[in-house]
C-alpha cells in the first residue's frame, strides 16, 4: 500500500478528487496504460503525454495542465482512438480526452514522448512537438494542431530511445540507454535534426533532469540507480545521488531507475527527486538532499515487472507531477487504470514539502 497522504507530502487542495469518497486525493487524471514520458511546454505549460499501447496503437496526447484535471485517458477501455480491451468497463457516454496523435502498434512498439520545441536553433522545428518509439529509434516531429497532426521525420534516429530531456534554456537531448550515449540534439537544416554526444562514460543512461535556472547543468539518471550532473556538456565523475540497498533497485524487464527532477529550489537545496522500481518490484519516489534519503511515496507494484510509468517533472505550480503505469501484464486485469482508488494507470500531483513545511 502507498503511503498515506499527509504522512510524507501534501495534496494540492485543488486536486480534482480532494475529498471524493472512493477516490485517492493524489490522482489528477487517470486512464492510463503506460504513459512511459511526458512533459511541460516551457512557453504555454500544457501536457504532451506518450501512453504506451497495447497491440492497437500508441498514443500521444496534448493537453492543458488545468484542463486534463479530472479527465479520463480511455485506457483500457479506449486504446489511442480505436476500441480497447475492455470497452465495457467505462459507460457508453464516457467523455475522454481525444489523442493528439495516434500511430499503428507493431512488434516492439514503445512511444517515448518528448518535447514542445522551444529551442530557436532547431529550426523549422519550434513550437512542434517531439516523439520517438524506442522499438523503431526514429525521432519525429507533429504539429499541436488538433486533427491535423502533420506527422513527419526528423532524419534522426538514436536507437533504444528512453528518454528526452530539456536544460534550462530549452535545448532538448536524448538517451540512448542500450547504446550508453546521452546526446544534444542540433539542426541539420529546416525541420531535421543531427545530435552530438555529451562527453563521459555511462551505464545505461535513461532519465534526463533539468536543473533549474541553470543552462549549463542536467542531470541524467542510470538504470542501476546512479544519479549523474552533467556541467558544461561533460558528465562529472561519481555521482550526485544513488539508491542505497535497502531498498535497492531492480532492473530486470521494464524496471530499474525511470526518472530524476530537481526541485525549483535545487540550486539553494541540492534537492532532487527519483522515481524507481525497489527489490520487490514496487514502485518508490524519493526526495535526495546532499545525499541523504527521505522516503516520499511507494506503490504497490510487485506482481507484474511491466507498466511501471514513470516520470516526474515539476510544474510551474510548483507540484510534483508523476505518472504511473497500470500495473503491468495485458489489459489492465484489474482494471487500475479506471479505479481512482488506485495510484496505477494514473497522473498524480503532490506538494513534496512534508506536512507543514512550505510549498507552492
């Protein structure tokens, strides 16, 4: 069982199910299968969400931040725009959030949803947005016009794709996780895109952090725990923040370290926040501060290895963002997704201050 709120951090009070009988106050949105990444618009704040298909299609969803409050993602009961698994389990006047863009599942199949481009220098590239399937490598580019998504390639492939990141100036990077490599993306002319490595040696990098207000920074988490700084383009040596055993980490199948965000004030406080898999397989978001551990949500996730989520990212309401996989086999047997019971198969929001201590 998770944690209870209010014993490690804060629920916003305008969360959209504070004080709903049957429903867990940390849950923002739900509906989900494996909404593997996701990300903020630096310019305008909306949610660009890659949800992870089933045998159907893989999805991409563009949204208001105020306005996926509440709203119900379809899974399992919808995959991308065609029928789910379970289409029963939701009633037949069900509203849902409509994909932005949705492509054909195939064997192998993983969205990794990237970035809104705000960086000038990718040009013929801003204000659309980035997607990668990990099974395919091939970076590409859609507009954010709703039912004209103008799909296209960028020219760039970067193998087992795990992750984008973004610095605080806006460039966009990428991590190659099999291939060991964390690369800047860079313009090959208008609308393509080349990339140049970032300097160090790496053990299967697959989370990238920005660090706040600081350009020349990022952080970039490993598979097996480890959470490296990147300064000036180079990865330092050692690391700034690792999983101790107890609780471990567990990497095999879809498992290990899956995200890493500083928080606003990390330049002050050193804090940040990782988001892993532990020894049991259940899921674990923690607070890092010089080092020092301190336990800030785990849930329950040990039957199946797969749909684990997960990312986090810090909004501009200052809030934790997290989302969460279903719980893993084929077809969401329990039907998390669709449960606001259940902290699987959703986007969460907290206040990761503990009780009584500052906040947004």
């Amino acid at each position: 069982p998770s944690l209870a709120s209010g014993q490690s951090y804060q629920i916003p009070p305008d969360n959209p199910f504070v004080g709903q009988a049957g429903a867990a106050p940390e849950v923002y949105a739900y509906g989900f299968r494996n909404p593997w990444r996701f990300s903020f618009d630096r310019q305008t704040g909306d949610l660009l969400i890659g949800d992870v298909g089933g045998s159907t299609r893989e999805e991409l969803d563009w949204i208001g931040a105020r306005g996926a409050a509440g709203r119900n993602f379809g899974w399992s009961c919808r995959e991308g725009t065609a029928a789910g698994p379970n289409p029963g389990r939701c009633a037949a006047d069900t509203s849902f959030v409509e994909p932005l863009f949705d492509y054909a599942w195939f064997s192998g199949a993983v969205i990794t949803a990237g970035f809104v481009v705000r960086d000038p220098a990718l040009q013929g590239l801003t204000g659309r947005a980035l997607y990668a399937d990990f099974g395919a490598g091939e970076i590409r580019s859609v507009s954010l016009v709703p039912g004209a998504p103008d799909d296209r390639p960028t020219g760039l492939s970067v193998p087992s794709l795990a992750s984008f990141g973004e610095d605080a100036a806006g460039r966009l990077y990428v991590a190659n996780l099999f291939g060991n490599e964390v690369r800047r993306l860079t313009s090959a002319g208008p609308g393509t895109l080349s990339s140049t490595p970032i300097a160090g040696s790496w053990d299967e990098p697959i989370a990238i952090g920005t660090v706040p207000g600081d350009p020349e920074r990022l952080l970039v988490g490993e598979r097996g725990g480890r959470v490296r700084l990147v300064v000036g383009g180079a990865a330092q040596p050692g690391s700034i923040a690792e999983v101790p055993n107890p609780p471990g980490v567990s990497t095999g199948g879809e498992r290990g370290l899956l995200s890493v965000t500083a928080a606003p004030d990390f330049a002050a406080t050193g804090r940040l926040y990782v988001y892993y898999t532990d020894l049991g397989g259940d899921i674990r978001i923690d607070e890092f501060t010089a080092g020092v551990r301190r336990e800030l949500l785990t849930i329950e996730h040990s039957a199946n290895g797969n749909h684990n989520g997960g990312q986090l990212h810090f909004g501009g309401d200052g809030c934790l963002w997290v989302t969460t996989g279903d719980g893993g086999s084929q077809g969401d047997p329990p039907n998390n997704a669709q449960t606001l019971t259940s902290h699987l198969g959703k986007l969460l929001r907290i206040d990761p201050d503990p009780p009584g201590v500052g906040g947004p």
